[in-house]
C-alpha cells in the first residue's frame, strides 16, 4: 500500500496532467470496444494522473492478501477502469497460488459490477447494448452479479442512492432496474422480468412511476396490450401517479399492438377524459363517459374521480352529485379520493356539515370510516391548501381522536404537519394554531420523532417558498441534532442539502457542509451535492461583491 502510495506520488510531480477519458461509444460501435471505454470524470471530479492497470492489479492482488475487498474497492473506484482480459490473465499467471489467481478474479469481476454502478448511465447503456443484440443470457449474468452484491457479508451495493456507506459505497438505482427490467422484456423473458419485480420487493426498493413505465414499455415491444393494461391498472391502484411517460407508454402499447383506435382500453380513455377537461371540453367528456357507460368498456372508478374532481372544484355540486348517481347505477363504491373530491366540493357551496354527510356517504356505501381511510382523506383535504379544507381535515381528526375504531396514528399526525409545513398559509394565525395542536396532541400520545419523520418534515418544509419554510426546516435540524437517540445518516443530509440547494440558499448549504465534514466523509450522491456547494461557493469569491448586484 505505501508503494502505491509513493507510486502515485510520483506521477503527480511528473505528470499533473489529468487522465484521459472516453465519451460514450458511437451508435453501432463494437460491444467490445464499449468495454474498454472510461467513464467521462465529472466536471467536479479532481484530476486524476493514469494509473497503470498491472498497478492497480497489483494493488488489488495485495488486498486480496489480506482478504480486504472492501479496501479493494475503494481504491478501485478512484481509478475505475476495465482490465482487458488479456493483461490480467497475464498478470495472474505469474502466481502459483491458484486460490489467490481465483480471489483475484473474483475480485476483479465485482470490481467491474462497481465500475458500471458507478456511472448508472453506463449501466443503462451497456442493458441496452445486450437488449438489442437479443443477448438475454449476457443480461441474465449481468443482472445476477449485481444482485449478489447486494446481500451477504462482503455486500457492497445499497438500492438507496442517499444512504451510500463505506461497506456500500455504489447504489442500484431505479434507472437501472428499470432499464433490465424493459431488457429482460425485450428479450421476450418473462420470467426474468418477474423475478426482477421479485427482488425489487425483497430489498425494499418502492417502484415508482419510473419502475411502471419500464414494464409498460416492456410489454410494448412484446405487443402484449392486455398486461400492459393489467399494469396499468395495478400502479393505478396502489396509488403510484403516472408520469407524461406512462401515458405515453401505455398509449404506445395498444397502438403498437394495433388495437383498434377505440379499443378496449379504459386507461386510454381515461387519459382522453382528464385531456377533455383540462381543456374545457366538459360536455365533450361527459358525452365520452356516457358512450362508455352505454357500449363499453365500462368505465372504472378512475373515470368517475377524474369527472368529480374537474366539477368539485369548480363547487358543482349539482354534477357532482348526479356522478355518484351514476357510479351508484354502475355498481361502483367510491374510494378515499371520491370521497375527499366530493368533501372538498360540498365545503365550496359553504355546506358547515359537509363532514357529517360524507360520513353517512359511506355508510350508505357499506364502508365503514378506518384510520387508514380518515387519514388519507385529511392529507388530501390539507393538500388543497385551502383554509376550508384545512379546517374540514382538522375536524375529521378530533372525530379520529373521539373513536375506538378509527384513533389517528403516527402517520396521521405527520401527513397533517407535512402538509401545514409544505404551503404558506393565508390564515397564518390558523395554520400555527394547528401546528401547535399537532404538536401538543403528539406529545400527550407519547408520539416520538424518528429519523424518517425528521425527513418528511425537511422535505415539506424545504418545498414551502416562503421565507418560513426554510426556517422552520432549520428549527427542526438543530432539534435533530440535539437528540441523543436520532442519528444524521446520508439520507439525512441528502434530504436536507437537496431541499436548500433547490431554494438557492447557499450561505445555509455552506454552513450544513462544513457541520457534514466534521460527522462524516460524505460519498456517492451526498458527494455530488456538496460539490455543487463548494463550486457555487468558489464561484462567488472570484466574482466578488459583483455577485450581489
């Protein structure tokens, strides 16, 4: 290790210049040659003198000695790099030992894993590479080697991007499962996409409209339209909001399929219902609605909430009701946002027991009020940022509060603080009455604040644009960090210098880096942020006063 070290000195005072690097291979250009490139060093990135690769093998070999992977590791990734197969045969020839020629390899291969992790646009490129030669047995492998390095005792890959650590210090992002997930597809292996979703749910990782749109786009170039519309309607239902993407997707894979122009899709419909309204064709949706009510598909409770919602919040409630006749006829029981939509709609027209009547609402359709669903609809109702609904959600609670059946929770109490945090509030006195109440309430329960509350509560403040919202972000990190029993991890400071860096607020981000570098080194996606900081930082000092002008 101190040879490398006195190596390295070496080539600093003999050649400063900084390591060349490769761009992304040309269309059409070899997958061989696609091996052999470098990642282009970001431009935040300290320069880097070349390294030969026997060196870093040899540095690598020394680890293995000492059976130090991780050690390996670290070193590797400051100067990554693939080894061609031939110099390291070479290399490993030398040694008479055959289990330390097959530590090595060993190590050398998940070295290269980290290498593409490293870079997650390399990964993609390199899935898209094997997808389109129909090369499912090099992606399977691919995918496999990754997979193991997220378990066991040498793990070293986290599917949390913002709580990369010494042991992990490479992240599977979504991208990436979303991009093996569209290759498995598109190599017509099913089965390979299903154990993906598989262990997706194992570790934790939350698909989300990306993840969604991948297996849409997977089933569009398997022109298999009836899963992708099974899909759809399972991210629809577990509440996942669909991105321009998956619209996209979704649309793409019945035309591709070619369906008919008015085939039996009711997510495109949907989609042409929420167009409609948006653009003030109301009487053109509702003649859509009806068509679909009379000669199919029918119409889901989506297309329902989509027509509730453009009228309630206009307070018309004339229409509004006449739709729940309508989803009555059709055999349709309202969900959480049907009931908010129509909540939300009856506080408009001034209606003082409009708590009272979507109680009996759903009674009259055999739902029996829970925590899970009383909780849903307060966050929806504060979500409005409207002083009535902020004052309908606030009665719903004290209703939670007064019933055996429905008590609120934690969950309860922090979507409501979230929300009073995320917005400036016209009724300012109302809203820090509120504040005031959750707080008090939380303390009597015995409610404690963990690190994940924490995050929640930095997040919405650090969306709030108004002055408050980065203050009230800073009261709570200086709460935070007087707490014995709750921890600053990555993820924390990843949320907070996220959220600041967003609002520009620089002065702040510069003093939350240098608290940061006393705690910990930061890595990985933390590292980028507080490179972003110090470039700022560097840029105003050569500008000068100039920058405040």
């Amino acid at each position: 290790m101190d040879l490398f070290d006195s190596y390295l000195n070496e080539l600093h005072e003999s050649r400063g210049d900084p390591s060349p690097s490769d761009a992304l291979p040309a269309e059409g250009q070899r997958e061989e040659d696609f091996e052999d490139f470098t990642p282009e060093p970001s431009s935040d990135a300290s320069p880097q003198v070349p390294v030969h690769s026997t060196v870093l093998l040899a540095l690598i070999t020394a680890f293995a000695m000492d059976n130090a992977f991780h050690a390996a590791l670290h070193a590797f990734l400051r100067f990554p790099r693939k080894f061609p197969q031939g110099i390291a045969k070479q290399f490993l020839s030398q040694f008479p030992d055959s289990s330390l020629r097959s530590t090595v390899e060993s190590y050398v291969q998940r070295l290269h894993v980290a290498r593409y992790l490293s870079q997650p646009r390399l990964l993609t490129h390199r899935t898209s590479l094997l997808a389109n030669n129909l090369d499912d047995a090099g992606l399977q492998k691919l995918y496999n080697q990754i997979v193991d390095g997220l378990g066991g005792k040498d793990a070293y890959i986290t599917v949390r991007p913002a709580e990369l650590t010494e042991r992990t210090p490479v992240a599977l992002e979504e991208i990436n499962w979303a991009a093996f997930l569209t290759a498995f597809l598109k190599c017509n292996r099913r089965d390979l996409g299903v154990s993906l979703w598989n262990d997706m749910s194992k570790f934790g990782v939350r698909p989300t409209a990306i993840s969604w749109t991948a297996l849409l786009d997977g089933y569009d170039s398997m022109k298999t339209p009836d899963d992708a519309e099974k899909a759809w309607n399972v991210m629809i239902a577990q509440g996942t909001e669909p991105s321009a993407m998956s619209y996209r997707a979704i649309i793409s894979a019945f035309f591709n399929a070619h369906e008919p122009a008015e085939g039996d899709c009711v997510a495109v419909y949907n989609t042409v219902l929420h167009g409609l309204l948006i653009n003030g064709r109301s009487g053109d949706a509702h003649a859509l609605l009806q068509r679909l009510r009379e000669k199919g598909p029918k119409p889901d409770i989506v297309s329902f909430n989509t027509v509730l919602r453009y009228h309630g919040r206009r307070g018309e409630f004339r229409h509004v009701s006449r739709i729940l006749d309508e989803m009555s006829e059709d055999g349709l029981t309202g969900d959480v946002y049907t009931f908010s939509t129509v909540l939300s709609s009856l506080l408009k027209i001034g209606r003082t027991d409009a708590t009272d009547l979507i109680l009996n609402l759903m009674r009259k359709q055999n739902i029996e009020p829970n925590t899970a669903i009383f909780s849903a609809i307060i966050d929806h109702q504060v979500r409005e940022g409207t002083e009535e609904g902020l004052n309908a959600g606030m009665e719903l609670l004290r209703r939670m509060e007064q019933s055996p059946e429905a008590r609120p929770n934690d969950v309860t109490y922090t979507s409501i603080l979230a929300g009073l945090h995320r917005q400036h509030w016209a009724n300012a006195t109302f809203a820090y009455e509120c504040k005031r109440y959750i707080l008090g309430r939380m303390k009597e329960r015995g409610i404690q604040f963990n690190r994940t509350v924490y995050h929640i509560l930095f997040k919405a403040c650090l969306e709030n644009p108004a002055p408050e919202g980065l203050q009230e972000a800073m009261e709570y990190y200086e709460e935070m960090m007087k707490k014995k029993n709750v921890s600053l991890g990555y993820d924390t400071w990843y949320v907070l210098l996220r959220g600041i860096i967003s609002r520009e607020a620089w002065d702040v981000a510069d003093e939350l880096v240098r608290n940061l570098k006393q705690q910990m080194t930061p890595r990985g996606s933390l590292e980028n942020l507080v490179s972003r900081v110090r470039k700022r930082t560097s840029w105003k000092r050569r500008l000068g006063p100039n920058v405040y002008f």
